[in-house]
C-alpha cells in the first residue's frame, strides 16, 4: 500500500484522507466523535452512493500521518472536477444539490460546512466528497454556503467569476447577497439562474442523427455498448469503431480518457473497461455528454478544456494548488484520440506540441487515429519517437487512408 495524506487536506483539525492513487483506495481518518457516529449513522448510510461516497470502518489500519478515532475505507472517486471546470449547467446543478443536501442535514440537527470544492460529479450528478464538515444545527448561517460562489472580489476560494456560469448574475448575487437564513429561499433563488448558453461550435453536432440511439435508450447496458461498439460513422462502415475497441480488447486498461470525446459516444463504451474521461473544447457537446450521463450513470467524467492553452495545463487550483494540474487529475493508463489530431494540427501545426500533451495525460498506451491528408505520417512518428513512444500495431480506419496506431510508452 502507497498511502500518504491528500495534499488538500491542509487543516487537519476533524480529520484528514489518506490516499492511494496507485490502487484507487482511499482512508478518512476521523478525530471528531460526532463524526465518527455520522458516518456510522443510518443518516449517512441512507444516501451513500446519492449524496456521498460509501464508507466501512477499518480496524486493521494505521496512518502515517498520525493517530485517528477512527478509519472508515472510502469510496475513490476518479477524475474529480473541480468547481472552476464545471459547465454552466453544471454550477447550477451542483449548487441545488447542496441545497438538497443542506436540507436533508437541517432536517436531522446538522449543519455542514461546505461549498463548490466539497462537490464534483460522479455517475453523471453532483456528489459530496468532504464528508467531515458535519457539525451540531444552532444558528449557523446557510447562506455562507454559497455567498462564497457570488463575489466579486477573485482568490483562491473564489477563482473564476459567476458571470462565467450565470447569464442574469447580477440579480442572482444581489437576490444571494440579502437573502435571509432560510434554505428555501436560497432555493428558490439559486432556482432562478439562468445558466450561460454559448452557440454550437463546428462539431457540437458532429454525429448528426447517425447515434440518435444515445438519446432513445433508456439504460446503459450490454446492447448499448455494442451499437457503440459496431458504430457507423459518416463514411457509412463500421472499421473505425470495430477496430478501436479490437484494440483497446487487446490492452484492457485501468483507466481511458478520450482527447476529443465530443457527445461521449466513445468514452461511455470506455467505461466498461475502467473509470474514463472524455475532454472537448465545445461545451455544448460536453453538456450534451453530461446530460446523457445523468441518465446513463456510468463511471464517466466530461471535462470542457483547450488541450492547446498551456495556461490551463498548469493551472493549479486551491492553496498552493494543492489540487493539482488537470494532467495529474485526469491522467490515465490509455489514452485515444479519435478524429482529432488534424483538428489540433490545423490549430498548433506541429505534432511535436500534440504528442507532447498527449503523453502528460497517458502513462502506458496511445491509440491514434491518424489522418495521412492532414498530417504527415513521417512527422508523426518522429514525434512520437521523441517522446518515447512506439507504434507497436495499425488497423485500418475510416475513410481509406486512416487508421489507428496502437502505441506503447518504452
């Protein structure tokens, strides 16, 4: 076991979580009584897996880090979005969850202290991943909650503007900024925003109505996952989807993150093989994903980000960033890049910069669809071998001349 404190865990004083990424285990180590019978409490176990994570005590455990009251294994979450990458759909979402949250915890003679970095998605809804902010109901103030999220004034806490979410903002933070003590106030308020729409890019709509069977299926099962499996694409054959997943057969990883996820056509099949992230620079797209997700419920994460802005790859949020970087957040055992390296060569025009970002986000494999009218497969594989790559299997792509390279890190 590779267990060291999580480097958010700053203020240590109701506990602290014990991570190890390497096996996808996590241990909250708990120092506060009421704490401990929380989470012992049908009030916790009611809504695991809904609300927060699913937590069992653990006798057999000693941190490093010190001494504990109690040990409770944890649910690991995968690809943990952090509230400045959230859509604006998102935001909204998140912020009625902690007002159902909330809610549930007044109900029972609780407060929580908590707020946007307490929440990320997982299974395609809002989810808890503090769980040890639980505190006796007196007459703490609700609105704290979420006052944070409306200010003005930009730090750490508070490091994008709500005008990046919300359209009519100024009257939701007037409307938050007198709003009473009162949680169906705030409710109703937080109702009322009208989240920040943008126009479809080039490809927000790549697909057309060819996977109109995403939006008809109810349940994401076996059937699903071989339509997705056996998918036609514009070019009216299925080789490109088939021999895709013949590959990844072949490797069966961990974990996947698809650069260029569009819809999430792709990254859902992923999923079957292990937790997976798909990444698009159009929102409209990622929220068609989300909004698919919520209903499909897999273990899916969408994240809207431009591979291409340096700036962003080594953004680190929280106090000292002790969030990490997307590429440590995200960064997964195989990484596949359908139909996008042209797209991200007609921007950059240099494949160097491309293969570059892909190996900060790929530890053992590459699946690439290379595109020979577009990109110089000479280039490419230079660029590959720079960054310590070998293409160790092609299969045939469509339209004729692509195809898929198979590549392993050396």
């Amino acid at each position: 076991m590779n267990f060291t404190k999580h480097n958010a865990c700053i203020a240590t004083q109701h506990g602290w979580v014990d991570i190890d990424h390497s096996n996808f285990r996590a241990i909250n180590c708990v120092i506060n009584n009421l704490h401990s019978e929380i989470l012992d409490s049908k009030f916790y176990k009611d809504k695991e897996n809904i609300f927060w994570p699913k937590v069992k005590r653990v006798d057999n455990y000693k941190s490093n880090y010190g001494d504990a009251l109690a040990y409770y294994e944890t649910e690991y979450i995968h690809n943990i979005l952090r509230y400045p990458e959230f859509t604006p759909l998102q935001f909204k979402d998140a912020l009625m969850f902690l007002c159902d949250v909330c809610e549930y915890c007044k109900n029972a003679g609780y407060w929580l202290r908590t707020h946007l970095w307490n929440v990320t998605f997982v299974r395609g809804r809002p989810y808890l991943i503090d769980i040890r902010d639980f505190e006796i109901l007196g007459n703490q103030d609700w609105t704290v909650i979420f006052k944070g999220h409306f200010r003005d004034k930009l730090d750490e806490h508070c490091p994008i503007h709500y005008s990046n979410f919300v359209n009519n903002y100024i009257e939701i933070s007037k409307k938050i900024e007198k709003c009473e003590n009162n949680l169906q106030t705030i409710r109703g308020i937080i109702n009322k925003i009208n989240p920040k729409k943008y126009n479809n890019g080039a490809w927000s709509s790549y697909h057309g109505n060819r996977d109109d069977f995403l939006t008809t299926t109810i349940k994401f099962d076996n059937n699903l996952v071989k339509q997705i499996k056996y998918f036609v694409g514009g070019s009216g054959e299925n080789f490109k989807s088939v021999n895709l997943f013949k590959l990844i057969d072949e490797i069966k990883p961990k974990n996947i993150i698809e650069m260029g996820c569009n819809n999430g056509l792709y990254t859902f099949a992923c999923s079957t093989y292990g937790p997976s992230i798909g990444i698009d620079y159009d929102k409209n797209a990622i929220n068609q994903a989300n909004i698919l997700n919520k209903k499909f419920k897999t273990n899916c994460t969408f994240l809207h980000f431009d591979l291409l802005d340096e700036k962003k790859i080594n953004e680190a949020f929280g106090n000292n960033g002790c969030y990490g970087i997307v590429t440590e957040r995200f960064k997964s055992e195989l990484l596949i890049a359908p139909a996008i390296i042209h797209h991200l060569f007609n921007q950059c025009k240099s494949t160097d910069k491309i293969i570059k970002i892909f190996t900060l986000f790929c530890r053992k494999y590459m699946i690439i669809e290379q595109i020979p009218n577009t990109v110089s497969e000479k280039s490419l594989l230079s660029s590959l071998k720079k960054y310590n790559w070998d293409v160790i299997k092609e299969l045939q792509s469509t339209p004729f001349p692509r195809k898929w390279l198979l590549c392993s890190k050396n």
